[in-house]
C-alpha cells in the first residue's frame, strides 16, 4: 500500500466541479462530513439493532439519546436546539415514535410538552452503551487518535459546523 503522503496532489472532493480554484479544500472537507455521516448514521442504527430495537431510525435514535442526556426533561425546541436541527416536524415525529413505543414519557404543563425517558427507554439506552463500548470505544483505544486529540476535532467540527450555519443563512438572504 502506498503512502498517502507520496501523492500529496491527489485529492478526494465530494464533487469535481464545486473544488475548483480555493474550493479544493472545502471540497475535500465535505467529502470526508458526507462519509463520516453516513458511516455515522449507519453505526448508530446497527448498534441500536444489536442493544434490541432495529425499528429506530438515526434521527429517533438522537432524540432518544438528547432526551435522556442529563437526566433532564427538554422541550421539542430544546431537542431541536441542542442538535441542530432546523425542521422541528421531524422532531415532532421521532418523539412521537418514541412516545408510542414507551421509550419516552411526556408531561403537558400550559402550553409546553416535556419529554423524559421512560424506564424501558433507559434500559435500551443502557444496552446501547454497552454494545458502543464493546464495538466501538474498546477498539478506538488501539488508534492513534485519543482523548485530547478526539476533543480537538469535535471543537474543530463544532466551529466548522458555525461556519456551514453562517452560511447557509447568508445563502437564504439572496
């Protein structure tokens, strides 16, 4: 296998024709999100699959997980708020989906709705830990990329993700 360094003009884009000029790069940023996504998405339904439930989608599974974080009840707006997430209808319908499925539990209190995780929610919550740490955890032990290095490139990822937002509000007042 060659070394990756020997071929420093070769680059992986996710589209040929958005790298041209200074796009090179951001192009190459892209390609490697849009597989780290994927790889991602992919992860958690299987190992949601292998804790007990294969019925959970990655969004549902994120719900699940952003509502039980803390041990705190959250609001639709504060789920959507922590992850990022725009279209609060697909929100709406994995807590839906959850609630239907026992996983979560909610309280209406005036106008606003609470969700928490359910008993059973957190049984398959914990499960799913445990497969993440037998599957995934033990083997980024034996990686070179650890501990701080990790927190580097999720500060990294959490500004680029501020820059792709400025942007894409940019894009909406043309």
């Amino acid at each position: 296998m060659s070394d990756p360094k020997s071929h420093p003009s070769r680059r992986i884009v996710s589209s040929r024709h958005l790298a041209e000029g200074e796009g090179w790069e951001a192009s190459e940023l892209e390609y490697g999100m849009i597989i780290a996504y994927n790889a991602f998405s992919r992860w958690m339904s299987r190992c949601m699959a292998a804790a007990g439930n294969a019925d959970l989608t990655p969004l549902e599974i994120l719900v699940l997980h952003n509502t039980n974080h803390r041990d705190r009840e959250k609001r639709l707006t504060d789920i959507c708020f922590l992850l990022n997430i725009e279209d609060t209808h697909t929100v709406n319908y994995a807590l839906r989906k959850l609630l239907k499925s026992g996983l979560l539990e909610a309280e209406k209190r005036g106008k606003e709705v609470f969700y928490r995780t359910s008993a059973s929610g957190a049984e398959l919550i914990e499960t799913y830990r445990a497969v993440r740490n037998t599957c995934l955890i033990d083997s980024m032990g034996r990686t070179d990329i650890k501990g701080d290095d990790l927190r580097e490139i999720a500060a990294q990822l959490r500004a680029i993700s501020g820059q792709y937002d400025q942007a894409s509000r940019a894009a909406a007042s043309l």
